[in-house]
C-alpha cells in the first residue's frame, strides 16, 4: 500500500472531492466524526464513551475521535434556566404584597418595578425557562395554589397560569429550562409544569422528608431542595433529576440545620442561605452528591429573602432583620466569599421569592 501526504485537497473542477473508497481519520470514517452520538454535561472525563460523542466540562467542549478527546470551538448555548434580569416577587411588608421588582444582575443599582403579581402572597416560590417565570403557591392569609406568569422581557402584570395540585405556601422551586418543579409546603409533594405551556401542575413524587420553607436551585439536569423545617429545622438535602418524574434521593446535609431558606446557583455551584439558625451561605457542587461547605456571609444579616442568579452572580433580596429590609447583596457563584452591597428593592418586605431570565 502506497502513503500518499498532502496538506491541501482541492478539486480542480470546482466540484467537491469524491473518496468512493472511503476515508478516514484516526482509524474513524470521517463521516462519522460530523455526528454527535451522545452528549456529557459534567465536570470530570466522561469513562467509556462512542466515538463522535460530545463532552462538555463547563469551559470547553471535546469530540471523542478516534480514541481520543479533541477540543472544539463552540458557541455556548445559554442556561435555559437563567438570564440577565432578576425578578423579586411577592413577600409581605406591612401586608402580603403583590409587588414584582426587577434588577439588571450584571450591573448592581436599585430595583426598578416591573409590575404586580395576580394575587398578592407571600412565602411563594417562582421557577423560570429564560423567557417566562411562573410564580407558585403562597399564603394570602391562606394556603394558595395560584400559579400566576410573567414574560420577563416586557415588564408589566402577571397572567394567571394554572393551579398547584394543592394549596399550600414555604415551598421551594426550581427548574432546567422546561420543566418547573415546586416542592415542599405542608409536606413532602412535588408538583411539576411545563413552563412554555399553562395548565395545572401534575404530581411529580415525594420529597425524602416532608418539610416547610425548603431552599431550591438547579443545574441542567439536577434539582436540590435544601434545609427547611420537620417539625424542626434540618439540615436535608435532597435532589431529583428534574426530566424524570420521581421520587427525591438524598444528596448530602447542609453545614448546619436551617429554616427559611432561599437558593440560587450558576448551574455548577448551588447556594443555599438562611440566616436562622447560621450567619453563614453554604455552598455544594450540584451534580455531585455530598455535604455542603461554608461560602461565606450576606452583607446584612436576615432572613427570607429572595435569590436569583444570571449563571455568574448570585444576588439575594428584602429578607428581615428585625424589620423588614430593601438590601439587595451579590457574591460571585464560582468564588466562596462574603457578599457585596448590590442596591436596595423599591419596597423592603420579606418570604420573597427570586427568579431571572431575559
């Protein structure tokens, strides 16, 4: 068999070279190597996988080709869970409010507002696919099953959405873009929506523990509902895989047994204050199961308030400290460390709920 170099191939025609014996590159076929065959979301290398499959670490993408990961450039697509404006909705100040407030996450400044929920409530929990944010349950002096809806792009009243399979308030919720999960409450329920589609929530499973007033975030695929109150405050950290309707597994335990939480992360690190029962925010990595470990601490120290975060910045709103606050503090997600002053929401309140997307 001959060896033929070359470091150019052009057809002198004008037309498109023709290998009617096949070629191949790294023992592949090279047409096999346009095809991406399976797809990895995860820090660490993926262990056996297909040729043509595509890895992503978080900073760069890879194609496994012939028995090797090559790096490819690649345009990131967005987190479908995330964006630019961070929402505070509801809480109570002197009474429940239906106040929605909005931030610019990357430029700190004050709240600007944005428009008024359907019903006014507080201790509710919001979830988002980038574009729309659906706001859930709540107290109105009540339980409530309300699911009202926003269209983050263009400020204005929330439109009602659908109903919780029950009313109930201190839940927590989150969301991988399509589906938006609100859990906890008075028990152990989850509820799940398909947020481009209003309608009713369809049970999804069951927390490990039963508990009021959980802190919840996400990554892609993974959802945590961290901490809460059992009839006691606890450190429970449970997680679902948000596609696939079931029941929770535990995941690991917070620093420290915490009520009132609130949550946010950047997709890889998962957030989780309460200043209850620890002046400190505790952090996890979200797709690998394990304790929690300290970040750092809010600015002002209080509790219930609202957080949301842009996939880089984790910014947490209101809350109280003896009296209702307007604080608005950030720290960056990736980098444990101590919160910084971000600006104040138009009307102090607290029970809260954050969301962002644009």
């Amino acid at each position: 068999m001959s060896t033929f170099n070359t470091t150019n191939i052009k057809s002198t025609s004008g037309g498109t070279p023709d290998f009617s014996q096949g070629l191949n590159v790294g023992s592949s076929d090279i047409t096999s190597l346009v095809n991406m065959t399976e797809f990895y979301d995860q820090a660490s290398k993926p262990g056996t996988p297909a040729n043509g499959a595509v890895w992503w670490d978080g900073t760069n993408a890879y194609q496994y080709i012939g028995a090797q990961w090559i790096i490819v450039e690649v345009t990131v697509p967005p987190l479908p869970f995330l964006g630019g404006r961070g929402l505070f909705g509801g809480g109570r100040d002197s009474s429940n409010s239906n106040i929605i407030d909005y931030v610019t996450i990357a430029t700190p400044g004050n709240a600007t507002d944005f428009g008024n929920l359907t019903v006014a409530r507080s201790t509710l929990a919001s979830c988002s696919n980038r574009t729309l944010c659906v706001f859930g349950g709540g107290s109105t002096g009540n339980d409530s099953a309300v699911m009202d809806y926003i269209t983050i792009a263009t400020p204005g009243n929330a439109t009602s959405f659908g109903s919780l399979t029950e009313a109930r308030y201190k839940l927590g919720a989150c969301s991988d873009g399509t589906y938006g999960l609100f859990g906890g409450g008075r028990d152990d329920v989850i509820d799940y929506i398909t947020i481009a589609t209003s309608g009713n929530a369809i049970d999804f499973g069951d927390l490990t523990v039963g508990r009021s007033h959980p802190g919840s975030c996400s990554s892609r695929t993974r959802g945590l509902f961290g901490g809460g109150n059992s009839s006691s405050a606890t450190n429970i950290i449970d997680y679902v895989t948000i596609a696939t309707p079931g029941n929770a597994t535990d995941f690991g335990d917070l620093t420290t047994t915490r009520d009132q939480l609130t949550a946010c992360s950047d997709n890889v690190t998962g957030l989780f204050v309460s200043m209850l029962s620890s002046l400190s925010i505790d952090y996890v990595t979200i797709d690998t199961t394990g304790n929690a470990a300290d970040f750092g601490d809010l600015s002002l120290n209080r509790v219930m308030p609202g957080a949301c975060s842009d996939g880089t910045k984790g910014v947490f709103g209101g809350g109280l400290v003896g009296v209702k606050s307007n604080v608005i503090d950030y720290v960056i997600v990736a980098t444990p460390g101590n919160a910084t002053d971000f600006g104040d929401l138009t009307v102090a309140r607290e029970n809260l709920t954050a969301s962002s997307g644009d």
